[in-house]
C-alpha cells in the first residue's frame, strides 16, 4: 500500500536517488536490497528510494481510501 501511496501522494515522502543492488550471493545478505550511501557514489544511480515518510498523513490517507472503499460496496 505505501508504494501506491507513494506514487499517488509524493509529497508525503522523502526521496533519494541511489544505486542499488538485489544481493545474489552471500549467506547473509541474499535476496536483500543494498544501496550504495557514499556521497559520491562510484556508479550511477539507478532508482529512486522513499527514505522517510510522513506516517500520520500516510495512515490519515489510507484510513481515508479504505473507509471510502468500503462505503463503496
């Protein structure tokens, strides 16, 4: 929900371009998302990452969607 949220609603969100990697080996870090945090980064970035988000606003808009998704059936 946070990532239709965040398409929908930018503004309640803090985002960072960054260069990131799905980690394919590793017996730690498989499958896990790892981002390139150096300022400057040795590549280019290649995706946009929500960093923070306004949680209050966040949950007021989902309330909102779900209660008026509800009124609807």
């Amino acid at each position: 929900m946070l990532g239709l949220l965040a398409v929908l609603e930018p503004g309640l969100f803090r985002m960072e371009e960054l260069q990131g990697d799905v980690e394919t080996v590793g017996h730690l870090t498989l499958g896990a998302t790892i981002f390139d945090r150096r300022h400057p980064s040795r590549q280019q970035s290649d995706m946009e990452v929500a960093l923070e988000v306004d949680a209050v606003a966040a949950m007021q808009q989902l309330r909102a969607a779900f209660e008026q998704a509800g009124a609807i059936t």
